[in-house]
C-alpha cells in the first residue's frame, strides 16, 4: 500500500522538503522594501523584521552548538541512509551531513528520495550554508564539502578523474571545526575513503561509529574502519539512532566549554589516575589537565555514565573500560609532518643554505652538520 506523505513542519510534503537555499525575505514590510543592514541602527526603533532577524541568529547559535554527524557511504550507501533515518527521531537535535561517492556527471537524487523518510529538512548543500539542529545536508556531485565555523563550504575536487577521498575530506574538517561535538559513521561501500578521517576526529576527541560489516552490501569501508582501531560502536544501522541519542545528550556534548572534571572534581580526578597507573603501570598526573579530562568524558560518554564517582566504580569493576580509557589517552597521532610549509622551507632554503656555506670550508674546519628532531619511540603521545 502506498504510504501517506509525511509533511514537513511548514505543511509542504516531505518530499519537497529538498530544496535550494533561498534569501530570507525579511526585508520586506508591508510592501515596501527596506534596505539591507548588517545591524539595527541604534537610532531606529525595533521592527518586527529586526526581531525575526535576532531570532533567527539565536537560533543559529543554538544550533551551532548540537552535534554534527557526517555520515559516509559508497555503494550501498543509500539503502543504508534510509534504513538510518527511518529509526532516527525526527527531533534528536543533531544536525546531519551525507558523503556519498556519486558519479560527478549526473544530479543527484538522494536529497529527494531520502526525503521520503524523515520529517527532517532535507537539502542539498550549498555553500557556505549554516549548519542547523534537525536538517539533513546532502553532498553535491563532484564537490568537496567541508564545515567551517558552522557553515558548509563546496570547493570542486582538483582531481578530474581518478581516486577521489570526499568522506575522509569532510571527516577532517568536521574533527577541526566541532571537536567533541564531531562525530562519524562508515557505512557501506567499497575501498578505505573514511579510514583517514576516522583518525583524526578520534585525535580531536570526537565519536565513530561504523556499520556493522556483516549487515552492509559492501564491507570494505566498514572493515577498513574497523580495522584502525578507533571505532567506538560497531552496530547495525537500525541500533546506531538509539546509541547515538544517548551519546549526544551525556553532558559531555551538551555541556562542552563549561567547568572540566578536573575544576569541577579533582579528587575523583586522582582516583581515576590512580586506578590507571595501578593496571597499567603509566602515570598520567604530569600530562595536560585538559587533555586528560576532555578523553575522560568522552569515555564517560560512550559508557553512558554521567557522575565521576560513578566512572570510578564503573572503571572498578570493568577492567576492560579502563584499557579503552588508557588507549584514548594515548590516542595516536593522525600524520607526521603536520606543517607542510615548514617542512618546504626546511627542505628548499634552510637546509641548501648551510651545505653551500659549509661547501667552502675545508674538510677538517667542516666538523658535523646536526639536525634535532623531536619525536617519541612509538608515535603515541
């Protein structure tokens, strides 16, 4: 039987909830144009339009601070949306960006064919679209996406033809621009896109959840995942709303930039560092208080433990949560060389100009020619 079509809280049909950003008309009075303004003039009094317009930045603000999940898929992958967004509420507050390998000669249809099974917003992204609680952004064919200070930003790939990386482009970004709010998911497809990506949003203390491999059409992407170590769920699609629901609102998303564990409770703090060197011989009390706290509720997080007394009993009487905390904290770096342009300097200036200065010395005025290099043993830090 064919379904009733749901509506969208404007009362237009769902499907038609794809749509293109549009100028807000809100300055437009009574039929008469009024000029555009960044700010009411303090001489003017409030409008109604000025009232609108202070709404509508709160609420981007308070939007800017829900969770923002980007979701990455190749083949496979829009069965794998559908069968998402048809258990995910269609108000959990998050705020939802697809990475799809789409052929880059032909328009997309996800936008509107997804759209038929949420309630939610459904757009195909445009750049430097806000991002908003409860929308769902659906990427372009052949453009990069990235978030920057909230907003989506659309760059054309600079590769024509070949191996394309989209999902672990978007992935960085999102680890960059929404730190513990950042939060991925690998779902079908083939090849290892993602697998970078996943790397750095756990660096930049975000959640990754990736798709049960058993469930996909293709694993690949799951297994390549799967395979960095750094998924913190591994589920099938229909459990990942429930989990994720839960995640987002343990106050370590939801009260992110408030008082940290270590203002807030210092001697639970020592308990847990404790407990740490006692089953793992390391002692974490000289590393950054920030740091240390910031991955301590993450993991309280994933566990859905929300008071510090509770995490140490739980750390008690689960020593494999105290292994997982222990990995966090030693999560590993993403990549070596992280300033290209100072490696460049080095290698095409620095570096020629002492060997032509030395090339004139004698062998025996010459001596050694040394170069430190800071680093750890096992790329852990």
């Amino acid at each position: 039987m064919a379904k009733k079509k749901q509506r969208t809280d404007k009362g237009t049909p769902a499907k038609s909830a794809v749509k293109k950003k549009k100028e807000a008309p809100g300055n437009q009075s009574a039929g008469k144009a009024t000029p555009k303004t960044k700010s009411s003039s303090g001489a003017a009094k409030p409008s109604k339009t000025t009232a609108a317009e202070l709404d509508v930045a709160r609420d981007r603000r308070r939007a800017s601070e829900c969770a923002v999940v980007g979701l990455g898929a190749s083949a496979g992958g829009l069965d794998a949306f559908k069968r998402f967004f048809t258990e995910m509420p269609p108000d959990c507050g998050m705020a939802f960006v697809l990475i799809q390998h789409l052929d880059p000669t032909h328009e997309s249809l996800t936008g509107d064919l997804l759209a038929k099974y949420t309630t939610m917003n459904v757009e195909q992204v445009e750049d430097r679209m806000p991002v908003e609680a409860n929308h769902v952004y659906v990427i372009p064919p052949n453009r990069y996406l990235a978030v920057r200070r909230g907003e989506l930003h659309l760059t054309a790939p600079l590769e024509r033809r070949g191996m394309r990386m989209p999902i672990d482009f978007f992935f960085e970004s999102l680890a960059e621009d929404q730190e513990e709010r950042a939060i991925g998911i690998i779902l079908s497809g083939t090849g290892t896109d993602g697998t970078m990506g996943v790397k750095t949003i756990k660096a930049h203390v975000g959640m990754v959840m990736v798709q049960e491999p058993s469930t996909a059409q293709y694993d690949g992407m799951p297994r390549s995942a799967m395979a960095t170590g750094m998924a913190d769920y591994i589920l099938p699609i229909e459990k990942m709303p429930e989990a994720l629901i839960k995640y987002v609102n343990h106050p370590y998303i939801n009260q992110a930039g408030e008082a940290t564990l270590a203002q807030r409770d210092p001697d639970h703090l020592n308990m847990i560092l404790a407990l740490l060197r006692a089953r793992t011989s390391y002692d974490f009390h000289c590393y950054k208080k920030t740091t240390l706290t910031r991955r301590i509720q993450r993991r309280m997080g994933l566990s859905n433990v929300k008071q510090p007394a509770d995490y140490v009993k739980f750390l008690r009487e689960n020593p494999a949560e105290v292994t997982l905390l222990f990995k966090d904290l030693l999560i590993g770096v993403t990549s070596y060389f992280r300033e290209p342009d100072a490696w460049r300097v080095l290698e095409t200036e620095v570096l020629p100009d002492i060997v032509r200065r030395r090339s004139h010395q004698t062998l025996e005025s010459r001596g050694s020619l040394r170069e430190p290099c800071v680093a750890v043993d096992s790329g852990n830090d």
